[in-house]
C-alpha cells in the first residue's frame, strides 16, 4: 500500500462457529463495515472522517488470528491526514468505537426479539387441539426514536407480512397504541395487562376496581401509564396538585422542595396520601390508628408544618421548622415521663438526624409494628420514634390531648373500620 497508509492496522477477530450458526460470511461482514462506515462519514459534517481499507484473509498484512483455525480476522488500516497528528488515537477512540456498533444482520432501531408461549387465546389462527400459542416481543434499541417503532417495525416485516396477525399484533407501550389505534385500545390493553399480572402474583383484585383505575388514567382524552412521569401528566391536565403522593414515586426531599418552591397545595384526597397522613381513605374499608394516651399528663406543644417562608435546605422544607422549634420538650422525647431538659436535649440530637429521609422513619415504624404483640407496651427506645412520626400527623393535637403517658401496640375496634 502507498506510504499515506497509517501503521496502526485494527484486526477484528469473528468466531467461525457463530457466523455458521447466525449464517453469516466474511464477505457479509466487510460489506456492513463498509456501509456502516460510509454513512457515519456521510453524517458527520463539521468533522473530516479518515478513508479506510477494510481487508480479510491473507493480504499484505499478516494477522495472529489466521493461526486459530477457530476465528477469521478482519483488518481496517487508515489513511493518514494532515489534521490527524495522531493516527493511534483516532483509531482507539473513533474508528473502531463506530466500527462496533456495527449492525450485521437485522436493523439498528430493534434491539432484540423475544420468543413467549401464550396459553389459551381468545382467537388463534392455529390448528384445533393447541393450548395455545407462540407471540413475539420486540425490543427497541437507544437509536429508535421514541414512537416510532411501531411504524419501523411494520415497515421492517414487509416481506413476511401475511405471516403476521396484523389484528392482534400491537405495540407494547400504553402511549404508542394510543397515538397508533386509539385511546379506547389503550384502555383495553391497560385493563387486560394490569388484570393479567395481578393473576400471575396471586394478587385478587375485584374487576370494579381495575375499571376505576382504568377510568381514571383516561379520563383526561388521554392514556397515562402508572409512572411517576404519567401520574405527573395527568394531574397537570386535571389541575390537581398531590406532592405527597409524588413522593411516594420519588425522592421526598426533591419532591417536597419543588412543591414548597411553587406553592403547591395538597388536600390529601387520594388514597395513598391520606393514609401516609393518618386519614381515613375515602375509598375502601380504610381505617384508622391511634396512640394511647394518659389525660393527666400536660398537652403536647403544637408543631407547625410550615411558615409560608422557602428553606434552601431540603430538610427544613420537609419539615417546615428547624430543629429546636418542633416542640418536643413537654411531649416527653427523653423518655417519657421526664422532664430533665438536659435529658431531653442530649435524645432530640439523637433522635432528629436519622430523620433527614423520611423513608427510614417508616421503616422503622413498620418494624415497631412486627417487633410488638397485640397488647404489650413499647419499650424507651422505641416510644421516641413514635412520638417523632406523630407530631407530623394532621391531628395530633387530637391524638396527644394531654400528654403521651404510655404507648401500646393495639388493635382498631371494629368501629374504626367503617
């Protein structure tokens, strides 16, 4: 070769086995390199790719890996330019980067396709006798635009398009088979799918419920999935702001940040929300909780849960007041039933900083619950951790009247439940 030829010569080395079982030959793989190639060059316009020479077999070079009769190598050599001082470089880090990504058999916007078994359809065009039927999955690749594979995906299987049913092949996104059949197949998909994995889990849902769920989601004209970013959409076109259930499907620090940053208002109608405040859900059995308390003891000072004002610290924003205005001192945080300021000061240190996640309070919580019987009291270390979780439920003056004197894990009344 001329003398512009760089001495840094790539080989690609191809397992034989593998190119017999995916039926492939070496003359197919130069080709795709080859085109793969061209097209990047062809894309690229502020940025001068150099000329390869792609090459197989025995040529001017010779290959280590022509010694293993397992592999066949494939060398690419560059043409040295003038902007390119460095030729080593631009091989390492641009040519063959773009060379890997090469798409042998297949196309770049489809990732993989998957092979499942479906028992007992509705409608099969199989013989009489099966149990059901073979379905294939389609995964889209990062290079597939969002929304488009559908449309891809037909154009793709032309040449074996009477081999498909067209009438129950679908895309596998609630947004795409609402922009490509209509928002009444997208309620169907929900509702079908949802059901399914319920069943599949062991989980009894009544169907009344799941046509709620999938009512509410289309409500607005349009579908949107069970995400944080479709929850988010669709209380944007219903005009309902609910940060605390957000949180519920994100970071609460973050969360609850955003919401104080925009004034947001959250009157803690929806299920998940009233219960993570105490309140009976409006839907359901619901129920309630309460803590045991001693009317001797002298009343809890109130805790308010925000001042109007904006924190830069996340923390404080959750919390809507520093540390040493919650109010603890005539609650007991100590230990219940002292009054030792000192006492009192050295367990509010302890106690306030595992709470900067409001997730680990409710673990802790919940372990409460599993570690005591029905019945038995909570023991000093444990009944602070309550106290803390109770001065940011919307009732607590209700709950605390006088004072907390002892607390008891203890059954709801029947009363409680309706």
């Amino acid at each position: 070769m001329g003398s512009n030829i760089s001495p840094w010569v790539c080989q690609i080395h191809v397992c034989k086995e593998k190119m017999r079982a995916r039926g492939l030959s070496i003359g197919l793989l130069v080709d795709a390199l080859v085109r793969n190639y061209d097209s990047c060059t062809r894309g690229v316009r502020h940025f001068v790719l150099p000329k390869l020479h792609i090459f197989h077999g025995y040529g001017v070079f010779s290959f280590d890996g022509d010694d293993n009769p397992g592999t066949i190598s494939i060398g690419v050599a560059m043409e040295v330019l003038a902007d390119f001082p460095n030729p080593l470089n631009i091989m390492r880090d641009l040519i063959i980067p773009l060379l890997l990504r090469t798409v042998i058999k297949g196309f770049e916007e489809i990732k993989k396709v998957m092979i499942f078994w479906k028992d007992h359809p509705r409608t099969s065009s199989l013989k009489r006798g099966h149990s059901g039927e073979l379905f294939l999955k389609v995964a889209m690749s990062e290079k597939c635009k969002p929304g488009r594979l559908w449309s891809i995906l037909q154009k793709r299987c032309d040449a074996i398009a009477k081999l498909i049913d067209w009438q129950r092949s679908h895309p596998d996104s609630l947004q795409n088979i609402c922009n490509a059949f209509g928002i009444d197949s997208a309620w169907k998909y929900y509702f079908e799918n949802v059901h399914s994995v319920l069943s599949g889990m062991g989980k009894k849902v009544h169907r009344e419920h799941l046509l709620i769920a999938a009512n509410c989601l289309s409500v607005t004209g349009e579908f949107h999935g069970l995400t944080l970013k479709g929850i988010k959409k669709h209380r944007s076109q219903m005009s309902i702001t609910t940060p605390f259930m957000q949180a519920c499907f994100a970071s609460p620090s973050e969360s609850f940040l955003q919401a104080a940053k925009t004034g947001a208002e959250d009157r803690l109608h929806g299920p998940l929300d009233a219960l993570a405040w105490g309140k009976k859900a409006c839907i359901g059995t619901h129920g309630s909780f309460d803590i045991l308390f001693n009317d001797n003891d002298q009343k809890a000072a109130p805790c308010e849960l925000g001042d109007g004002t904006l924190s830069c610290d996340p923390y404080e924003v959750i919390l809507g007041a520093e540390i040493g205005e919650l109010g603890y001192r005539d609650a007991g945080i100590g230990s219940v039933g002292s009054n030792d300021p000192s006492d009192q000061t050295n367990s509010n240190t302890k106690m306030f900083k595992p709470w900067y996640d409001i997730m680990e309070m409710r673990k802790s919580l919940r372990s409460i619950l599993r570690k005591y019987k029905m019945g038995e009291f909570l023991n000093e270390e444990d009944e602070p951790i309550v106290m803390k979780a109770l001065d940011f439920h919307p009732r607590k003056d209700k709950k605390l009247g006088t004072g907390v004197h002892r607390i008891k894990n203890e059954l709801h009344s029947a009363k409680d439940h309706h």
